[in-house]
C-alpha cells in the first residue's frame, strides 16, 4: 500500500474514494454544500450504488433517519433500513452512540466524515466496514440530508456472518473529517 493511502484511508476502497469525488465536484464553492439533486446516482455508478444510503437529518441536528437504502447495505445488515431511525436500530447502544457521532461530527464540521469500524458476530466471525457520510444541503448552508457509502470486508471463517446492525462488539477505527487538503 503506497504511503499516500496509509495517510488517506478513505481512497483504500475505489467505491468511497468515487462518492468523495463526486461530493466534492458537485460542491458548488468551498463554503457551501452539494444539494441532493445534484447528486445523480448515474454518476455514481452500479458498483457504488447497492452501498448508497440516503439518510435525512430530523429533529434539529439531533436524529438520523434512512430514506432510501441500497440493496447491498440490506444485505449486511440483515433488514432494510428504509424509514428506520439510526438510534432505534441496534440494541449496542455504544454503538448507536458511535455512529450518531459520526453524523453529528459531519454536522458540526461540514465535511464528509470517514471512519473504519471493526464487528464481530455472536458466532465469532468478523467483519470491517468503512463509510463516507457526505452532508448535503438543498440551500447550499443548512445540512438536510446524507449521502452514505458503506462497504464491507468478511472474514471466510465459519459460522453466520456478522450484521453491522446486530453485532456481537464493535471496535472503532479510524473517525475523521476529511478537509479538501486531505
């Protein structure tokens, strides 16, 4: 791995590194945000899209809930997230704490935000997703909604595979917010 990713993780998967790009060609200037509908899921391609979400920001900033969810993100995690709210989700309330961070990071920083997150499943078996959470802004200023990638890497031990919704534990990794300069 050249010393460029090691310092950039999120150009590790091609499919995040695409939706970064595409987040920041779409900006229409450095202080204001890509709207959603300058975000054409053509652009993103049939490779990226199974791993897109949707997400809308509710309650002031202060809940975050799936619009719409790619068929690959229903794959792993083992129910369609559509209409559902992050915190209402998973019973790991740490976990719900970590990933409703993340947004909030997003919010606050009015970046995209990148994080590595390692799970396990009851039955041992462990897996490794990165995501991108890219806010975007119909005005162009106040953050309503998320495009989010997520993919996922799994151990080929035995046993049923981890769901990032129902794990057993999870371990962070890596959680920043990605400036242009990075």
């Amino acid at each position: 791995m050249s010393d460029a990713v090691t310092q950039q993780p999120w150009l590790v998967d091609r499919r995040i590194a695409h939706l970064l790009r595409t987040w920041r060609l779409r900006r229409p200037a450095a202080d204001r945000l890509p709207s959603r509908a300058s975000i054409d899921p053509l652009d993103l391609g049939a490779d990226l899209l199974p791993y897109i979400a949707l997400v809308d920001v509710t309650h002031g900033g202060t809940r975050f809930r799936f619009r719409l969810v790619g068929s690959g993100l229903i794959e792993h995690a083992g129910l369609d997230l559509s209409g559902s709210y992050i915190d209402e989700l998973n019973p790991n309330r740490d976990y719900v704490e970590y990933i409703n961070h993340l947004y909030r990071l997003a919010c606050d920083s009015r970046l995209p935000v990148y994080s590595e997150t390692r799970y396990r499943a009851a039955s041992g078996r462990i897996g490794l997703t990165r995501r991108l959470l890219c806010p975007l802004a119909d005005d162009g200023v106040t953050i309503d909604r998320f495009v989010a990638a997520q993919v996922f890497e799994t151990d080929q031990s035995s046993g049923d595979a981890p769901t990032y919704t129902h794990a057993a534990s999870f371990m962070p990794g890596i959680a920043k917010a990605v400036a242009d300069s990075d």
